[in-house]
C-alpha cells in the first residue's frame, strides 16, 4: 500500500496530538487550534482567515495543508516526530540528521512512503555556507539546524548511492544513512536494526509477535540452546523471537558501524564478523555465509501482519528487505 501523501501524515498528527475538532466549537476557533497543534505556532490574520473560510466550507484536509505549508510544520512538528525513530534510547532531543532529514523530505515531496527503507534516496541541504554531507560526521545538518535553515524549502533529494558512495544495491533509504548505521548497525549483533525497523515503522515490537511454531534452523551459534541450563527457556521464550528474527536479519550481514570513523561500513559479498561471535554457545547453531533472507513470519500467526503477497518473502541484502516489511499492510 503506497502512502504518498501529506493528507495521511496528517491524519497520524491529528490522532498522535490528540486534535478534537468540536462540533461545537465555530470555524474560526477549529482553525486557530488545527495551525497551533500542526505547526506549533499561532497563525497569521491571512492564513487564519483562509483557513476559517475553508472549514466552514467544509474542506478540512485543504485548511490543514495550508498549517503544514507553515516552515514550523517541517523545522518542529516533523522533526521532533520524527527524530526518535533515529536513535535506540528513542529520544527527542537528538539533532538533524541524515534519517531525520530524509524522513522530512519525502513527506514535503510527496514521495512514496514505502520506499522510505528501500530507495536510492537522501536528502541534503542546499545552501552553500553548508559544510559538505559526510558519511563519517553530522556537521552538515548540526550547520542547517545552527543556522536556522528553513526545512521547507532547504532540503534537496538526490541519490544516497552517488553522495555516499554505498552501491546502488546496497541503499535502503533511511536503513542505510549514517545516523541509523551509528544508533542499530554499532556494535551488537545488528538484531537492533530490524527490531526498531519494526517499532518505528510498523508499531509492532518482538514481544508483541513471539511465535513458537517456527523452525528454529537459521538461529545463529551465539544464542543458547539451554540458557541457564534450562532448555525450555529457549523452546517456550527466545526461539519464539529468534526463529524469525534471525532469518530478516541475514540481510544486513555485510553492514557495520566504525565507531573510530564514524561511518557504515559495508562490505559486498563479506559476512561481517559480528555474525560469528560467540560460536561456542551453540556449535550446531546456523553459520551466516551470505545476506539472503527469508521471512518465516509469513506462516503462522504472524500472517496478522498481511505480507504482500506479490513479493516472494525472502531475496538477498537490505533493499529487499525494506521493501518486504514496508509493502506489509502493517507498515501501512
């Protein structure tokens, strides 16, 4: 299901800022409040009055197109959304950044929404005091964000693979920018991506999705098969995350965070060593030899989250996965 448009971001704001648009109350009062819950600040006498006009006429969603065509829609409202997907800690107070931006950009354009972890996509500011985009810094959007730069009109799209040098292939839009890499792809085991994946775009965490009924045959060596000394702690417990889990995950098997450079790492055809740590907790436990992955969670009780049935549920790499999970009518 493509959302590519503002109309249901708005829809998501309305629900998320708890906007109640009183029968009772008169059109002009549901329009101050409509600019103040979506762009944050008060609206001119000129937009109050279009925006009155147009609620008493009945056009809602065009009155809240004309709030969000306020700078603060995109420079506050969508970024303080928007910035807690970036980071595990899930704060908002984390500054602009590749994700963020990215995220802001698509919404302004109009751009189709499930190519949000798939694309060949990024957006960057254009002003030329900027410094350049970096793949081992932040300095560029720290700039935007210090210098005040209107997100409505500064960010530009261009291709993520030609900026950052990543191959096309290797893109997955806002899964392969530098701020996602340094909060999901930094040390640990890269479970972390796919688990925020989920939270963040399809509201759906591990807990929520445990089943038991699946194979067990592609959990890597580093889980325990008797953690504790008990067996049925991973029969009845982590395997119901891990047997599907850990087959989505294969897909990021070629990608890394440097922490001392400060950038993704990727490297094409080589199984990052992250994926063969702690060998000796299970011997007989899967051996990761390449990025393909298949989605087990399209049988059993996880069929819930309506899989596109025109993809075939598994391939190769991060592209391939985005497009699996944000092709789900969970996602949408």
């Amino acid at each position: 299901m493509i959302i590519s448009d503002r109309i249901c971001r708005l829809f998501l704001f309305l629900l998320c800022l708890g906007l109640s648009l009183s029968v009772m109350a008169g059109a002009r009062e549901q329009a101050k409040r409509m600019h103040e819950r979506l762009a944050g600040v008060p609206p001119s006498v000129t937009v109050l009055n279009d925006m009155t006009t147009k609620i008493a006429a009945g056009q809602t969603t065009a009155a809240a197109m004309v709030a969000m065509s306020n700078r603060h829609f995109y420079d506050t409202t969508l970024k303080t959304w928007v910035t807690p997907w970036t980071n595990e800690a899930q704060s908002v107070f984390e500054p602009l950044n590749d994700f963020t931006a990215t995220v802001i950009g698509m919404i302004r354009d109009d751009v189709p929404f499930n190519t949000v972890l798939s694309g060949d996509i990024l957006y960057i500011g254009q002003s030329v005091s900027l410094p350049t985009y970096s793949y081992s810094n932040n300095s560029h959007y720290q700039a935007i964000e210090d210098q005040g730069l209107d997100l409505s009109s500064e960010l530009k799209r261009v291709s993520q693979s030609q900026i950052t040098g990543l191959p096309a292939n290797a893109t997955a839009g806002v899964l392969t920018t530098r701020a996602a890499a340094k909060a999901f792809f930094s040390g640990g085991t890269n479970r972390a991506m796919l688990r925020f994946t989920m939270m963040n775009f399809m509201c759906t965490d591990l807990e929520q999705i445990q089943d038991n009924t699946r194979p067990t045959d592609r959990i890597r060596q580093d889980v325990s098969r008797s953690p504790g000394g008990d067996s049925r702690l991973f029969l009845n417990a982590c395997a119901g995350c891990h047997s599907g889990m850990d087959p989505l995950v294969q897909a990021f098997a070629y990608y890394d965070y440097d922490d001392a450079k400060g950038s993704l790492v990727y490297t094409a055809n080589q199984v990052q060593p992250k994926y063969l740590i702690n060998s000796n907790n299970f011997k007989p436990g899967y051996i990761t030899t390449d990025d393909h992955w298949d989605n087990y969670w399209r049988h059993g009780p996880n069929r819930r989250l309506q899989w596109d049935s025109s993809l075939p549920g598994n391939g190769n790499g991060a592209r391939s996965l985005g497009k699996e999970l944000e092709n789900s009518h969970q996602f949408a």
